[in-house]
C-alpha cells in the first residue's frame, strides 16, 4: 500500500530499477541518475538532515530552481516527517524574508550565489533559521554544503543501515508535508498546509486516468514550487517516468528537440507562446505557404472537430488530414521532439482557440483546474472524455458543486488541512466541509467543468452588466502583436483594457509602414499604433455581446513584472495593483468622450 509520499518513494526504489529515473544536464550532456542513485541519495540526505537537527513537524526551505537536488531535499525532508517549504527564485527578498519567518523555518536550502545573495540580504531579520545549506560546492562562512551533509548521512546508513526505513515507517498519511504559499493575488500569502493524504489522492486519481508509464520521458521545466509541478513529480515518481531537468525556461524550445518528451506539463503562457511563434512564422512566408498553411488548419480542426464529436471521418477527409500532417503539421510537431503523446496545461485557463489549434496539429492538451489549496487538481480532461473549452470532469474522489451565486464548491481528500496559523481565513474558505474555490463556473450537461472567472474578478459594469475578464483576456492574446492585457472596467460605464504588445512584431509592423520611433515609450503614444492594436481587438472581439466588447485601450511600454508586484510567480495578474498603479492611464480612458454603453 502506498498511503505516504514515504511509502511512494520506497515503493518507486523498490520496483522500478532504472539507469535513468533522472537526467540533467552539464557541460552540454544529458547526465543519468539511476533509481539505485537516487535512492541512496535520498536516504543519506534524511539521515544527515536529522542529524543537523531536523525533526518530525519541523520546516525546510527550499529556495532553487528545478534540479534533482530539489527532488531529493524534498523526498529527504518528508520522509522523516518534516515539512518542506519551498519558495519561488523569482521573489525578491522581503517577500523571501516574510515566507522563511511565517513559516517558522529551521532549515534553509537555496541554489547558487544569485539567491544567496538574497537570503544574505535578509539573514540579520531570519531569528528562527538555525542552518543554511547550499547546493553548490562551495559554501560562504556560516553556510554547510549539501553534499556535506550526504556525507555526514552516509556514515550514519553505513552502520544504521535501516534507520531511514524505521522513520520513514512513523509517518502517517494525515502528517503534514508541506507548507506551499499562495501567490497572493489578493493579499499576503497564506501558507496552505497540505498533507500526506492530499497528495496521494490526487497522485492515484490522476495517474489512474491519465496515461504516465515508466516506458515515458519527460520534460520537467515549471518551477517545483508550483503545486502542480510538485504534485506531478510524484506522480512521475509513482510511474517510475524518466523525468529530464529543463536547464532554464529560456532553454525548453533547445530541450525539447534534445529530450523528445513524451509528457510535458505546462501553464498556458507557454502555449500562447508557441502559438504566437507559429502564427508570426507563417504570417512572414509568401502568400503561397500562408494559404497552405491555412488550409491545412481548416482541415486539421473539420477533423478534430469530428473526432471530438464521436462523428464518421471520410476518406476524403482523411485524405486531406495526412497531406496537411505532411506539408504543415509535421514540420511544427517536430519542433517538440516529434514524440509528445500529450501536454498537460493547468495554473491558469487556456484559451480554447489555442487548444483547438494544437489539438488539430494532432498535439493533445489535456486541460485541467485546480488550486493550491486543494493538492492542486480538481478536474481534469482525458482521453476517454476530453471536451476543448472545459477543464474536464471531476477526477475520481473529488465531488464539485455549484454554489447559488456560481462560485465553485469543492470537497474530498485532496482538500487542505488548512491555512498556516490563520485560523480566521480557513474557516471563510470553508462552508461546512465544502471548500468555497473563489472561482466561477458552471457544470455542462455531460459533466464537464467550466471556468468563467474568479469571483472577485468579475466586473460589474456602471449599467449593471457582469462580464468575466480572463476570457477576454485569453482572445486578446491570440494575436500576434499583443503579448498581455489587462480588462478594465468595474463600475465604468464600458469595458477597456491595458496591452502589452508583442514588440517585436509591433515594431516590424511600424517599420513596414514607415513609423520610426526614438523608443517604446514614443512609439505606444502613436495614434497609428494604438489605431491599429484597437483593430485587432475589434477583429478578435467581433463575437462578444456589446457590452463586453473593450471599447478603449492604453497601450504600455513594457510588460508586467514580478518584481513590481504586478504579477506573481505563476503569472497570474494582480489586478488591484496594475489598476492603482495605473490609474492615470486608466482614467484617461474614461475622461474623453466615452462610447455609448449598448
């Protein structure tokens, strides 16, 4: 039985002997970690954490980008019944400071000289830290090395050969395994305390109907701080998968044609990226391969279409598909390493153009929904039951419900113990043991999920409307030349909307038609420019009802940064921030003339 991410991690170095559970890469070459590796690494990590004083209850951070080492300080830590905490690399060191002392952490383990830095700078206010390790080979005064205490650990396995196995044993599924802190779109970060049991439900249920196997590769590359990236390395672990290391986010496009993964897990962004890659490819190719290459498309979604709907597919049809697949498809698949067997998106919701486009490119992406605060998935699509558009059904043992004003209700196993020391914001989370999501949606006819948005996100406009930004917002960025938006309008009398072009693109279009400009500032002040970014949100827009439609925009001269508080680390925007610091912009909108509200 497997009950503890204990018992998962012996099971795994039990039954699945492997020359590569792991790989990583240095100095230009994938390097292998066997799960024999592994586990000894593993074992001889808890073992020299326990003797440098960590104990059952007690905190660990982990502060680093994804490496094996993660994995393995994490599997060491809640083995013997600790706690690991683990931080975002891109937050700045006060939000840093506040995590590392709310969570009332003995132990920190950061990465390289860049966020030793950072813990450096808060090191005088961190009163509870009683050690710091580094996973580099060096370490500054005051500082241990990780593999300093491997070695303090491997005495200890040498002549107490099954201690590791005797504490890992004293865990329990109602243990607490970690702490992970919210992004804090709203407010402070709340930590949510999630226990062994949250995890291993939503680990069985989840790979019970999505396909992982040890014969598959993977491409490990959102940040292990990210619940989903967490909860999916177990879930790789559980299925024995070969899981590959990204070196970096900027490095995925170079990875992915080295490792030809077969899974990857990912957030939109991502996908709205390639999209928008593909897509501006294609717009520079001669009038010939762009009519080529939209053809091939309408085929590729009249199939998918069918497909979807359980209809007959003609061998006209099918025809057409295989020349589509040949000329144009083909060659856009190969850029992924030409073996994806599907993608997983969740975070965030994914645009349904976008998934329509890659699912008729014959690249699946199977969407899911879900929270910190639920370990994290929710719902999820799969092959047996996939509908574009929806996160999917509820995945076995969870239960969802519609609450009367549309908020999304949830209960099950995979539900948090609760908020870290807020006592008062874990009991309004909950009505009875119903967990309140904060999101709004609905449940098809068939049972399928759907995400309008979060609740305190809707808009409600002067004349009384309610529209729901984030699909917006989605449509928007499907456009080549408009990186990210911001919908505006709560108790205005029309929709608008914050953009952050795709320079790139906008700047070739401005060269192309003779507009030359000292710099961005200048050139997002053009009447040209902005004309022309409203065209496209009218072009992308024509579909909505009146009153949705952005009416006005404000074109910015650079995209939102975590660093200014204006994103978090999952991307997600904070919208009260962007609309106080913009605010200027945002009234002058609204001090013109202002369109009709139909």
């Amino acid at each position: 039985m497997v009950d503890t991410l204990a018992e998962l991690f012996l099971n795994t170095i039990k039954n699945y002997p492997k020359p590569d559970l792991m790989l990583y890469k240095k100095q230009g070459q994938w390097i292998p970690i066997s799960t024999e590796e592994f586990g000894q690494t593993v074992k001889k990590l808890s073992l020299g954490l326990f003797e440098l004083g960590l104990r059952p209850e007690d905190k660990l951070i982990i502060l680093s980008e994804n490496r094996p080492e993660w994995v393995m300080t994490d599997l060491a830590t809640i083995c013997l019944g600790a706690i690991t905490v683990p931080i975002y690399t891109t937050l700045v060191p006060d939000q840093i400071r506040y995590i590392i002392d709310d969570s009332d952490a003995k132990i920190v383990v950061y990465s390289d000289q860049e966020q030793g830095r950072k813990i450096e700078s808060i090191r005088g206010q961190l009163n509870k830290v009683e050690h710091y390790i580094t996973f580099q080979d060096e370490a500054p005064p005051g500082v241990l090395t990780w593999k300093e205490i491997v070695a303090k650990g491997e005495k200890i396995l040498n002549s107490q050969p099954g201690l590791f196995e005797e504490r890992a044993a004293r865990v329990r599924p109602d243990s607490l395994a970690s702490i992970i802190y919210t992004s804090g779109t709203t407010g402070i970060p709340k930590g949510v305390m999630l226990m062994h049991s949250n995890f291993i439900s939503n680990i069985k249920s989840c790979s019970s109907i999505i396909p992982f196997s040890s014969e598959d590769t993977v491409l490990s590359f959102l940040p292990l701080s990210h619940v989903l990236e967490r909860m999916v390395m177990f879930t790789y672990l559980y299925k024995a998968c070969t899981i590959a290391f990204a070196e970096s986010i900027d490095a995925v496009a170079q990875n992915l044609l080295e490792i030809r993964p077969h899974i990857m897990v990912s957030v939109p962004r991502v996908f709205e990226k390639i999209y928008a890659r593909v897509m501006d490819t294609v717009l520079s190719e001669s009038p010939l391969k762009r009519k080529i290459f939209f053809w091939a498309l309408k085929v590729g979604k009249e199939h998918a279409r069918r497909r979807l709907a359980g209809q007959p597919i003609s061998r006209c049809l099918q025809w057409k598909r295989s020349l589509a697949h040949k000329l144009v498809f083909s060659k856009i698949v190969a850029r992924t390493g030409g073996r994806v067997r599907f993608f997983v998106s969740g975070g965030a919701p994914l645009s349904k153009d976008i998934a329509e486009f890659f699912f008729a490119l014959g690249l699946t992406i199977l969407e899911g929904y879900g929270l910190t605060e639920t370990s994290p998935v929710i719902s999820v699509n799969t092959f047996e039951n996939l509908r574009i558009g929806t996160v999917g059904k509820p995945i076995p043992g969870v239960e969802v419900k519609i609450a009367p004003d549309g908020e999304i209700w949830t209960r099950g196993p995979h539900v948090m113990k609760g908020y870290y020391k807020k006592e008062a914001e874990t009991r309004e989370a909950f009505e009875g043991d119903w967990f309140k999501t904060g999101d709004i949606g609905y449940i098809d006819e068939d049972g399928f999920l759907v995400i309008t948005d979060r609740k305190k996100d809707i808009i409600v406009t002067a004349g009384g409307k309610n529209v729901a930004p984030q699909p917006i917002e989605n449509l928007l960025k499907t456009s080549p030349y408009i990186s990210n938006s911001v919908v505006i309008g709560d108790r205005r009398r029309f929709v608008s909307a914050l953009i952050v072009p795709n320079f790139e693109k906008l700047e070739e279009w401005a060269r192309q038609n003779n507009l030359i400009f000292p710099s961005r500032r200048e050139m997002v002040k053009n009447p040209e420019v902005i004309k022309f970014l409203q065209s496209e949100v009218d072009r992308l827009t024509t579909n909505l009802a009146s009153y949705e439609k952005v009416k006005k925009i404000a074109v910015l001269d650079r995209d939102f940064e975590i660093g200014e508080g204006e994103i978090t680390p999952t991307l997600k925007v904070r919208r009260s921030i962007i609309e106080k610091k913009y605010q200027p912009i945002i009234d002058a909108l609204y001090q013109e003339t202002e369109p009709n509200q139909l």
